[in-house]
C-alpha cells in the first residue's frame, strides 16, 4: 500500500458543523444589533479559523482588530454551548475512517477550528475511531495553509509526509496538503465546490467517502 496515513480536516469534511457555526456567530451578531447572514453564506466565511471567521461576517465599518478580537471571542462562547446541536458526521464518514483503519492507516485530524474544540468534537463524534493524532489551532502554530501542523503530525506518527493522504474540503487543504508534500484529496460533500478544489491543486476528488477505498488499493 502506498500510503500509510490519512490526515483530515473536521469541518466541512469529517462533520456538518455549518450550522452550528452559522448560528454561533449570528447570535453574537444580533446581540450588537449587526446584520446576520443565511447559514448558506457561513460555507465561504469558515476555513482559516475563528478570527477570520468573525471579521468576514462583520460588517466592514466593524473589522477594526480589537472589535473582531472581541467578537472571535464572542463567538468561541457562544459555540462552547452549541457545538453539538446540528452538528453530525457527514454520511459515510465513520466506515470510510473504519475502513482506512482496517487496511492499516494512521488516522488524524487537522484543524483551524480551536484546538480545544477540537479535541472534544472528535471524540464525541467518532467514540469508536482511534486516531493517532488530533489537532487544532494553536498559539505558535502557524494556521493551515502553512504546512507547519501538517509536518509536524505526520513526524509525531513516524512518517514521512508522502506516506500520507490529507483529505479536505477547501483551498486551505489542498494547499496545506500541497505544501506538505502529501496528496491532496478532496472532498466534493463539503463546505466549497469542485473548481475551487481543482484551481488549488487536488491531486484526487471524491463524490462520497466510498470513493477513497480507490486510492488505498
């Protein structure tokens, strides 16, 4: 087998979490008497963490950095009592994880959600996958796309970063996977689309989680 790692991100590629988000962040919104957004809109603010979040959904008169620190933090509060409300595994996620482990991969995730919530989402979604390695934002990590956290687990499991496959759902992923040097797999059932997965550089799409047996035979 040629690959003996699956690294993945969680939102948008393992979970369904838009909603959640979405509502987190209009919450705080509404509370400053600021516009709110269609949860759709939410698919094209996430990806690159919290921070970034809060400034593309406040208005630009708002995106001064103090005010979408405050409103990051806001929102992180808001979310620590709502992560788990609509919030499910994608269909077909827990055998495609199930069956990776079977034939002998490493399982993780990386993501730029906090690296808290991270490590409490995963579990709670998946009690019954082992992963090798589970990580999110930090202070003094360089966020995805820099391929920094990338290296760095791939190293913690003993391997080489072209023995693993990064499976995502946006540009941030495949150019982390990219500048990693593993394979750069996207996932069509997520947060973006298919031209925005190819114009950075996916060397491999998949429609369903089925579809990744293909690339582990």
């Amino acid at each position: 087998m040629p690959y003996a790692a699956l690294i993945c991100d969680l939102d948008g590629t393992l979970i369904d979490s838009l909603d959640d988000l979405g509502e987190s962040m209009n919450t705080v919104l509404a509370a400053e008497g600021l516009p709110t957004h269609p949860l759709p809109d939410y698919r094209y603010f996430v990806g690159r963490g919290v921070e970034q979040l809060a400034g593309r959904a406040l208005p630009e008169s708002w995106r001064q950095p103090e005010r979408v620190t405050e409103m990051a933090r806001r929102m992180r509060q808001v979310y620590a009592d709502n992560w788990a409300v609509h919030t499910r595994p994608y269909e077909g996620i827990p055998e495609m994880l199930a069956s990776a482990a079977g034939r002998g991969l490493r399982l993780g995730v990386l993501s730029n959600k906090v690296d808290k919530f991270t490590r409490l989402m995963v579990p709670h979604f998946f009690p019954e996958t082992a992963f090798a390695a589970v990580a999110g934002a930090k202070q003094g990590v360089p966020a995805k796309p820099h391929p920094q956290a990338a290296l760095d687990m791939a190293e913690g499991m003993g391997l080489e970063p072209g023995d693993c496959l990064f499976l995502g759902d946006t540009a941030v992923d495949m150019q982390t996977a990219r500048g990693a040097g593993m394979l750069a797999v996207g996932a069509l059932w997520g947060f973006r689309g298919e031209e925005e997965l190819r114009q950075a550089g996916a060397n491999a799409l998949l429609a369903h989680p089925s579809e990744l047996a293909a690339l582990l035979t």
